[in-house]
C-alpha cells in the first residue's frame, strides 16, 4: 500500500500545472481533442498492435501534435522518450472494468493488465482520468484543488487553535499537579486529528505543484512542531514505549480517535477520570537542560511533581552540582506560566 500511494504521488506530480504533461492534457481539453497516453512497462509490449515507433525525445509540442491520431501513444516511464504512436491496446477483454467509452475501457484495462500508468482525456466530458495498476482517479481542475485545500485550512487552522487551547490548560494543570487521563486523551485527540487532515492535503499539494507554495508555507506553519509536541507528551504519560504508542495512534481510524475512552485504554490503561502525573520531558524541552539530563531526572523522581519539590542538592546529586541553576529555571518558568507570560 505505500508503495502504490509513493507511485501515485510520483504520479500525480508529473501532471500537476506547471509541469509538460500537464500542458500537453490543457491543451488537448481546449482543442477539444480525446487522448490516451500510455506510460512503458515490461508487461506492455504485448498489448501494443499496429501505430510506429518513435523513440524520440519527449516535448510538451511533439506529444500534443501525436495525441492527434486516433491511437494511443506510449511514453517511457521516466517521461523522457516517446515511444510509439497511433498505437492500438489489446488488453484482455475479462478484465473488469466500471468504464463505457471504447477508450477509457482501453485505458483502465491495460493499467490492470500492464502493471502501469495510464492517462485517458475525453473529448466530450473534457475529462481526465488517471488510471493506476489497481486505482483510478479524475484529474481535477486548479481551481476546484485550491477549493479543497483552501478549506481543509481552515479546518486545520480551527483545530490547532484548539490543540493551542488545550495544550495551555495541560501545561497549568501539570504544575499543579492535577492532571487526569480526560486532559491528556485530549490534546492526544487532536493531534492525531490534526496529522489525518494533513495527509489528505499532502496529496492537495502535489496535485497543486508549484501552484501550491503559498498555501504549503500556512499549512507547515499549523503542522510546525506537532510530532515532537505528541512524542513528549507520549513519553510524559504512555506506559508503552513512545514507538509502539505512535503506531498504535497511527492505525486508529478516524471514527476510533472521536472515542476518548478508547485512546485512554489503549495508552493510558486507565478511566477518564483517574487522575495522573506528567513524567516531566514535555516541561524541561523548555529549559536548557540536555536530553540525557532531563532522562536522569525522569528516571530518579518519576515525576514532574517531584522534581519541583526535590532540592537543589537532590538535583546536583543527578546533573553534576547544577541543582541551584535548574532550580531557579524551573521556579522562573512555573511563574511565567502561571502568569500567562509562557504557555507551550
């Protein structure tokens, strides 16, 4: 499966505006003109009857004035040569297809049968389908892709505001030290939320190209920083080890992660209510301490609570003699917190 999305993706790419072929298929939409283009495979010489061989190098001009013919052209997988033209496809005529026009059934066919790409343009539905090994789709048009992406933004844009939100109250109620399952099930939620929305706007982007660079500068912007903030709250409160936590999150469905009691047992084990205390590696990634000190005192005292109660010379004892320091650190951004100066 994430070989045929990398496949897809690659391919999607290659048709994106901007880009030649994706010239080549406007420009036979405009001219009213139907095409099947067909990318090489080992498996599809056999399904190749009549048309000649050019085996020229590929342009945007030569392969519209080739998609002219009432035949298919072949293209190298690379896109870098045409192969043939005015080509017909035999594909076996058992295997299934949804299509009806005489050329999208050719079309769907031989990407089934040949393992390979395959682009058919209609000429009266000025349509385009893109037909993979196992999948199609239709190519969309700029605008209705700036559409979606232009909404799934603002979809994204609303939950990070409430990720921000409920990122703040977890932050007061960790130095408090009252903290329950609900609160962290919570920012869990909509981080995994946030992470399903943006995979479908990947594929937004790469069908958009370069059309997309402003538009991808806000939605990295909303997505900056979320995988880190999500493996520390993991390491703060799971009781499985943060790898095996993210895959578990990961292969939740959407539906599963709308139910809270499921993510507090599949991470926490426990009931919403129960209360619960932050180990502390979300709070000292904000002081200037090293990954393998924070683990030392992580490992030592057990939780963030009892670090803030422990003395400077317990600390020392752990991080050789900077107990006064990180005492102070923690004292500076506990105020800074509570005062509404450091919410993170």
């Amino acid at each position: 499966m994430e070989q045929e999305n990398k496949i897809m993706l690659d391919f999607l790419k290659k048709v994106s505006p901007g880009n030649p072929l994706r010239t080549v298929i406007d420009d036979l939409i405009r001219s009213d003109l139907g095409a099947l283009i067909v990318f090489d495979s080992p498996e599809l010489a056999p399904l190749i009857n009549g048309g000649f061989r050019i085996n020229c190098r590929f342009t945007s001009q030569r392969l519209f004035e080739l998609c002219k013919m009432d035949g298919a052209v072949v293209v190298s997988s690379d896109l870098k040569r045409i192969l043939y033209a005015n080509v017909l496809l035999t594909p076996d005529h058992t295997i299934h297809t949804s299509e009806t026009g005489t050329r999208h059934i050719a079309g769907e066919r031989t990407a089934k049968q040949a393992n390979t790409l395959v682009i058919a343009v209609s000429e009266r539905r000025k349509k385009t389908t893109l037909f993979f090994p196992s999948s199609k789709q239709y190519l969309r048009s700029l605008d209705e892709i700036l559409r979606e992406v232009s909404s799934s933004l603002q979809v994204l844009e609303e939950q990070r505001e409430i990720l921000d939100e409920l990122i703040s109250k977890l932050t007061i109620l960790e130095i408090s030290d009252l903290v329950s399952v609900n609160d962290v099930c919570k920012v869990l939620q909509r981080i995994e939320i946030m992470l399903y929305i943006s995979e479908s706007i990947k594929k937004y982007f790469t069908e958009l190209g370069k059309q997309g660079n402003i538009l991808n500068l806000r939605y990295k912007e909303l997505l900056r920083g979320i995988e880190k903030l999500r493996d520390l709250v993991i390491r703060d409160y799971s009781i499985l080890a943060l790898k095996k936590t993210n895959v578990m999150l990961s292969n939740i469905t959407f539906e599963g992660l709308l139910d809270l009691e499921a993510i507090a047992r599949l991470v926490l084990e426990r009931g919403l209510e129960e209360s619960v205390s932050s180990k502390g590696f979300r709070f000292f990634s904000n002081l200037n301490l090293e990954e393998k000190d924070v683990s030392m005192l992580v490992d030592e005292f057990g939780s963030l609570n009892k670090i803030f109660t422990a003395s400077s010379a317990e600390i020392s004892s752990i991080i050789n003699g900077q107990g006064e320091r990180i005492k102070e650190d923690i004292s500076n951004l506990r105020e800074q917190i509570l005062s509404g100066k450091a919410i993170f």
